[in-house]
C-alpha cells in the first residue's frame, strides 16, 4: 500500500508531482481543470512533456485524476448530464496522455428521480463514456455518504451499476469516511473484515482499485460527508491502524483528502499513516 495525498496544480500541471515529493507522497491525486467549472488549461506537447519527466525524477508511478465536483451523471436536466459525460470522457482523454493510472468520478444525486429511474440514467451515460474507449488510464466510481439523495452509498447499488454498465475494466475507490456514514462500520478490525467480504461478495475485491483514507466528523450512518484528519474523527487510530495493515487492501494505493488549511496537514496525516503502518 502507497500514500499520497491529493495535490494541487497551481502554476501548471507540473507542479503537482513536485509538490507531491515535497510533502512525502508515494503516489498522488489532482484535478486537471478547475473542479468549480470553466475551460481546463490545455494539455500540448510541451507541458505533458514537463509532467513526465518531473514524474519520472520523483519515482512516481502511479497517480490519479479526480473529476471536476459538478458531475451528475443522473441529472433531469440533460445539459448537466450531457456536460456531466463529455467532461469524463474529456478527462479520461487527458489522463491517457499523462499516463494516469485511473480517472475517480462522483456519480451524482438523483434529486426528483426515482432510484431505478436514476441509475437508469447514469448506467446510460457511462456506457457513452466508456464506448470505443481503448485508453489505458480507466475509470473508478466512488462510493457516496448518503447524503439526500446521492447515488452509490451502498455495495449494492454499486454493484448494479457496473453490471448493467458490463464493463469489466470500470472499478471503483472506496471512501472511507463516506463508508462509515453510509453505514458500513470499519472502526474495528472485525468490523472491517466484514465489509470488505461483504464488498467481495457483491462486487469483487478485483473491482476495488483505490482508497480515499480519510476520517470522519459524523458517525456511523449520519450520511454527511464531512472529512476528517487521520485519526481525530470516528474512524480514529485504530481503525486506520487496521485498513492500513488489512491483507487484503496491501496492493491498493490510499490518497488523503483530509482537510488542508497549511501543507503541514498533509504531512501531519502522512506520517500518521506510515507509523500506523509500522505498528
């Protein structure tokens, strides 16, 4: 298992694996664009040519791109969802040209919709997304909170979309503090044990290709999501001390989206994690 934080790219998409080295990152997370809106910064010959070899200096092998926050891919309003699927494919376009390992997108709330009318309608706009799509880099759906009417909060729900998707190559990061507010509880080690079975049992433990590490404000089942420093949240110490030393999650990488107000946070949850991992 890898640490790494989500980085940003100030100043240049360049910049992100630089300010990754600083801060201690075995791999790392970036938006390419701006995850309020607007045109993202163009990706020509020169500054992927600058990525790479900043990326290749630092050792960094794997790092992952976060879609913008807007994305609904189950939106009633056929502009959002249209924009919703073409700015996906847009990044898993811009990934594949910097060699990213996966593309991680939010799926969306229903709002109005019925649940089944929801996920009829983000089934339908990942199969645009995914169709004729040969890149490397492949696309990994997160789980939600729960939170009003948001999609994904469950291993079920998941599971029904990637079936009725049929992609074999689309997998999905796991939040862990969206996990505890779902109501999935992984503060213990026989508790965390058990969702990770019942996550191999209705999708499959090859599904699962990354982890967000993050603590909780709220407790189990609250569905709010509300990040957390490492161990000052719900999940606490040891319940990092247990995902990070789980068997079955040593091959996948975990990025820390806790809180940043100085750089010294992301140090801070680092360095919680590696002696965790030690311990």
């Amino acid at each position: 298992m890898k640490f790494g934080a989500h980085v940003s790219i100030a100043r240049g998409i360049e910049k992100a694996p630089e300010r990754a080295h600083e801060i201690g990152c075995e791999c790392f997370q970036m938006f390419t664009r701006s995850p309020r809106g607007g045109n993202p910064p163009p990706f020509d010959k020169k500054t992927v040519g600058s990525f790479l070899r900043v990326c290749s200096r630092y050792g960094f092998a794997n790092y992952y791109i976060h879609t913008p926050y807007y994305i609904n891919l189950a939106s009633e309003d056929i502009n959002i969802r249209s924009s919703s699927i073409a700015i996906i494919k847009e990044e898993l376009r811009r990934g594949d040209m910097i060699s990213a390992t996966y593309v991680m997108t939010h799926i969306g709330s229903s709002k109005e919709l019925r649940s089944q009318k929801a996920i009829s309608r983000v089934v339908e706009g990942l199969k645009i997304v995914l169709e004729k799509s040969n890149y490397k880099t492949k696309l990994l759906l997160e789980n939600s909170a729960g939170q009003g009417t948001t999609i994904g909060n469950t291993f079920g729900e998941l599971c029904e979309i990637l079936q009725k998707v049929g992609n074999t190559e689309l997998g999905v990061c796991l939040d862990t503090a969206h996990l505890l507010a779902a109501g999935y509880d992984i503060r213990t080690k026989n508790a965390l044990n058990k969702v990770i079975r019942e996550f191999s049992s209705t999708i499959g433990l090859d599904r699962l290709k990354l982890l967000h590490g993050n603590d909780s404000k709220v407790g189990l089942g609250e569905k709010k999501d509300r990040h957390e420093h490492i161990g000052e949240g719900y999940i606490g110490l040891t319940g990092f001390r247990n995902i990070v030393n789980n068997s079955d999650l040593q091959n996948i990488d975990l990025i820390v989206e806790t809180p940043l107000e100085r750089i010294e946070d992301d140090i801070r949850n680092l360095n919680k994690l590696r002696e965790l991992k030690r311990s």
